[in-house]
C-alpha cells in the first residue's frame, strides 16, 4: 500500500503538471509518464511504484460507466446501422494484427505463438493468457501490448491537439445531472455488472460489465445520475499509473531489439489504420477524426476517452473497440490453431 499511495502522489504531480501545460488527456498521460519516469529510476530513487488490480479495475469501471450513459435510444439505432462497418472493423483488426506478427518475425526470431499473440490488437492480460497456451514467451506478450498502448494513447491525442482536432460531439450522454442516490444505485448495479461479466471469465470485466448495464439503462430511459468529472478524472488517474508503474529498467534492457521492432511496427500500424479511417468515413459519411479513433489499435478505455475529451463520436468509437476486443478475444486462439494445421 505504500507503493500504491507512492504512485498516487506521484500521477498527481504528473496530472497536475499536464493540466497546466493544456496537454490532451492530462490526468491519463499525466500520470502515465510521471509514474514511469519514476518507475524507470527507482532504483537510483529507491522509491518503487505499485498499482493494484483493485485499483486499476476502479479506474476502468469509472470509464465504462462514463462511457455506457451515452447510449441513448437515438445512438443504439444508430450503432445498428453501423453494424456492417463495425463488422469490417473487426475483419480488419484480425488483418492487421496477423501482418503485423509477419512483420515483427522479419525483423526480430522469434517464434510464431509469441508474434501472433503480442501483435493481436487485443488486451494484454487476456492476450498473454492465451499466448502461454499456445506456448507463447508472456513476458514478451505482455511488454508488446504495454508498448502498443502507450504508443498510441500518447500519439494520438497529442497529433490532434497539434492539428486542432476536436468537435462539438451530437451525441451526449443520456443526463447531466449528477444525483446522490442515483449515483450509489448506478455504482452498485455497474459494479455488480462488473463481478458477472468477471465471473464469466469474459474479457476486460471491469470496462465492459459496467459499459453494458449503463448501456441497458440509458438505452431504456432509466438515467440514474450523471457521473461527476472528478470520478471519470480519478479513473483516468488509475489507468494511467496502472500502465506508467509497468515500465521497470528491467521492461527495457530484456530485449531492446525486441521492443524497437514492436514500436517500429505499432507506428506502421498506425499510419495504415488512419488509411482504413478514411475508407470507412467515405462509407458512412462520419468525421474522419472520429472513425481514426475508432479504427486505432489502441485500447477500449484510452481511445474512447479521447473521443470523450474532444467530443468526437464517443459511442461510434466504443462500439468499434468493444466489438473488436471480444471478438478478438474469442476468435485468435482457434485461428491461431488453424493457421498451425494449414502450415
């Protein structure tokens, strides 16, 4: 606990510091490089910094929630119609994801399991779980999915704040008012959503079960209570010590070709991804700002929250990154198996 509070202190200088600065997402990248800069000298500092899984897990529920109130009766009808282009999305995610592994095997050996499963634009920790059944390196699962996040989590943001990219988004979120007693009834039924979608096993509980019970609420017209800034802050202050506190001096001297290849890879990824944006926002006749959020090989909680901060289609965004993750989740272990018969 006193890592924990350590961390704490030191992703709310980082805030802080950003927040003056005018920095896109400052309470998430803030805390993100405030911690690992910190993390990275620990030794010379002797201060280590921990995030505990409760603690990160609080951070996803406040960006789930936050996210799941948008849903209104207007943005589900129109998430339907956009069903054939989330469906696209995810065919081109797996793509992506697959080429990338080629690409990371010609410029680092390694062995198929560990590309496939450290390229797969899906979270870490389900993403290692399934590579280690595969026979996969998880060590090297796991650093590729930390390196990948916060490439794109930084970049992103800061190329749209630099070219000025933000909207007055047409979507809001179903109330703006923030009620005492609607507040605890929404916590307690998004945290309980949370332990089911968990006790599923499903992926990323603690995003997805409270994103699908506010969903089911604001979709039926049910508006609790709005959820107050500075909790949607602090979960963004979570997420992002939860991702700086990884990034030890031993995260960069265990393979630095390694992780050089992946970042030279996610940055491809991503200029190819903007390509796609701009497929589909010919398509569908949405922003292009909007769909390159959407289409980025970034995280469910980090790009949706960028789309939150600079009002650029958040729903449009979470449902392309929800229905890609659990289809990724669900799907790349039996490809992989398959594409192990097939060669």
């Amino acid at each position: 606990m006193t890592r924990f509070f350590a961390g704490l202190v030191v992703a709310l200088i980082g805030a802080w510091i950003c927040v003056n600065l005018h920095t896109p997402l400052p309470w998430l990248i803030g805390s993100l490089f405030a911690t690992a800069t910190v993390q990275m000298a620990h030794r010379r500092l002797g201060l280590e910094l921990r995030c505990p899984v409760a603690a990160r897990n609080a951070g996803q529920w406040a960006i789930g929630c936050a996210l799941g109130l948008y849903f209104t009766p207007a943005v589900v009808a129109l998430v339907a119609r956009l069903a054939p282009w989330i469906a696209l999305g995810i065919a081109y995610a797996f793509v992506l994801g697959f080429a990338m592994a080629w690409g990371l095997r010609k410029l680092v050996a390694i062995d198929r399991a560990t590309a496939v499963f450290a390229m797969a634009i899906g979270g870490a920790s389900e993403m290692a779980v399934q590579g280690e059944r595969a026979g996969a390196r998880v060590d090297r699962v796991a650093a590729a999915h930390s390196l990948r996040v916060v490439m794109v989590v930084t970049l992103i943001p800061f190329a749209y704040k630099f070219l000025g990219l933000s909207g007055v988004d047409p979507y809001e979120a179903g109330t703006r008012i923030v009620s005492a007693t609607g507040l605890v009834g929404l916590m307690a039924l998004t945290c309980a959503g949370a332990l089911a979608w968990q006790r599923l096993g499903a992926p990323n509980a603690w995003v997805i079960g409270p994103l699908l019970v506010a969903i089911v609420l604001t979709a039926s017209g049910h508006h609790l209570s709005a959820l107050p800034m500075p909790l949607i802050n602090l979960g963004q202050l979570l997420i992002g010590l939860s991702l700086g506190s990884r990034f030890t001096p031993e995260f960069f001297k265990a393979a630095p070709r390694y992780l050089s290849a992946v970042a030279v890879i996610v940055l491809a990824a991503i200029v190819v991804s903007i390509g796609f944006a701009v497929v589909v926002a010919r398509g569908t006749g949405l922003p292009l700002a909007t769909l390159v959020l959407a289409t980025s090989p970034g995280g469910i909680a980090e790009m949706s929250l960028t789309a939150k901060l600079l009002q650029l289609g958040v729903p449009v965004v979470t449902a392309f990154h929800v229905t890609r993750m659990t289809a990724m989740v669900l799907l790349i272990g039996p490809m992989y198996r398959l594409m192990n018969r097939a060669t």
